[in-house]
C-alpha cells in the first residue's frame, strides 16, 4: 500500500457486531480487493454463503467494520461425508481516514460479493484548474 | 467412505514455468453431503456467475471448472490491496454409488454451487420386511 493511502487494513478487531451464540467458532477475516478513483474508495469482499440480511457494514468514526454470519451451515450438516468450507462468520476492519466521507458510504451484495463505495469528500477530490 | 476427494496432481508434474505463471488455477473448497437417495456437493465460488461454470459428469467423476471473470475497475482507478488471485478453478469429486445422470441438476446462490446427484435405484437403500 502506498503511502497516500487512506484505507489502511486493521489486524485487531475492536467491537464486532458477530452474535455469539456458538463458543468454538472463529472468525475469519475474507480477502478483500480496494481500489481508488478520483472520488471514492472500492472495496470488495468475498463473502460466499452469506444471506444479505446477515451482513453489517458499519462506520463508527474513522472505522470501517464488516460483518457477516454464514448460515448456510445449518442445513447439511448431519449427513456431511466431506468437509472443507468453514462455516465462519467472517468479520474485517479497515481504517478509513480522514477523506471520506462516512454519511453516505454505500454498500451490495452480489454472487457472494460484497462490494462497499466509500465516497471522497469533494474536498479530498482532484480538482481540475483553468488556466485563463 | 466410498467417497474421494481428488486433489489436483498438477503442482507435482508441472514446470517452473507453470508454477510462476500467474494466476494459478485454484481448487474451490467443497462439502459433501450423503443422504438416502441423493448426494449433494456444495463448492465455494464467490464472484463467480452461474454462466461462467461448466459441469461434468464422466463415468464416476463431478468435475467442476469454470472462470472468474476480474472486477471491471475505472481506467484512472488505483489499486490498493490487492488480495483475491482466483481466475479459472477446477475440482474434481469421484461419486460413491451409482448416479441417475440424467437427474443430476445444479443451482447458483450468494456464491455458492449446489450439485445435487440423485442415486440411481441400484444404490438407494432398501428396507427388507421380515415376514
């Protein structure tokens, strides 16, 4: 990551809004692509097996948090022969700075994806200038 | 277990150039699942459109392949994190019992694959009365 940056990828993970209501699983962080235009900020997530009604984008302040619970689980499970998918919930925290701006971040849901726009502040915007 | 899993040999045969060429084709992470009168394979597959995977079914074998197509990302756009590699995929699943293949059917849903291959009569269980 370059150093103008804004988004930097957080390891710790403050307050997740994950239920608990199973002791023993984890929470995986999913992998995630950001790009950066002349206004906002892109940021996709791989989130497969997740119902949209599950998933919690939240800002608090400079915080991004992304949260889901992987429901899909629950229907097979007694006659599984094979196992590999972790049936996780998936959580991620990005640092957002200062040049976004947080009242209309915008997020979808698609084919597993996530994908989360983050709006630059008109200010923090490359402005082209005339020259007379 | 009649079933097996078959794990891609192509990282033991290939060539250097095969290994540095990116990206590599990946092995989607699947379940399965046993039941009566049917066995269902559930494979992991986010951002991958149900037009972009072909299915097949040969002999004994669930062979799924099929491609990623990349994120359409703005001319001018910068990448900053760059995580998610996967391209084109490939997971093969040999089938324990006799499979009705005409029957087999398959659908699409938040990113996950489900297969569904009925058993053929031969292989469904069958409750014997003791008379």
């Amino acid at each position: 990551m370059g150093s103008t940056t804004a988004i930097t990828v957080l390891r710790g993970n403050p307050a997740l809004p994950v239920r608990r209501s199973e002791p023993l699983r984890s929470v995986v962080a999913p992998v995630a692509d950001i790009y950066e235009t002349e206004t906002a900020y892109v940021l996709t997530m791989d989130l497969p097996g997740v119902p949209k009604e599950s998933v919690t984008v939240t800002v608090t302040g400079e915080i991004l948090s992304v949260a889901a619970e992987n429901i899909h689980r629950q229907r097979e499970q007694s006659a599984l022969i094979h196992r590999e998918i972790l049936w996780n919930a998936y959580a991620r925290t990005f640092n957002l700075g200062k040049d976004i701006d947080t009242s209309s971040v915008a997020a979808e849901y698609a084919d597993g994806v996530l994908t989360v726009t983050l709006p630059k502040y008109p200010a923090a915007q490359p402005r082209r200038i005339e020259i007379n | 277990m009649l079933l097996r899993i078959d794990m891609p040999t192509r990282l033991m045969d290939s060539t250097l150039e095969d290994l540095f060429e990116m990206p590599r084709r990946s092995t989607p992470a699947v379940d399965v699942a046993e039941y009566d009168e049917r066995t269902v394979v559930v494979a992991e597959l986010p951002g991958v459109r149900k037009e972009d995977v072909q299915l097949t079914f040969t002999k004994d074998v669930l062979t799924i392949t099929g491609e990623r197509k990349p994120l359409e990302i703005p001319q001018n756009a910068k990448i900053l994190v760059h995580e998610q590699h996967v391209r084109s995929f490939e997971r093969s699943v040999r089938i324990g019992h006799a499979v009705d293949t005409e029957a087999i059917s398959a659908s699409m849903e938040q990113g996950m694959l489900t297969v569904v291959l009925p058993k053929a009569a031969v292989a469904r269980p069958r409750t014997i009365t003791v008379k």
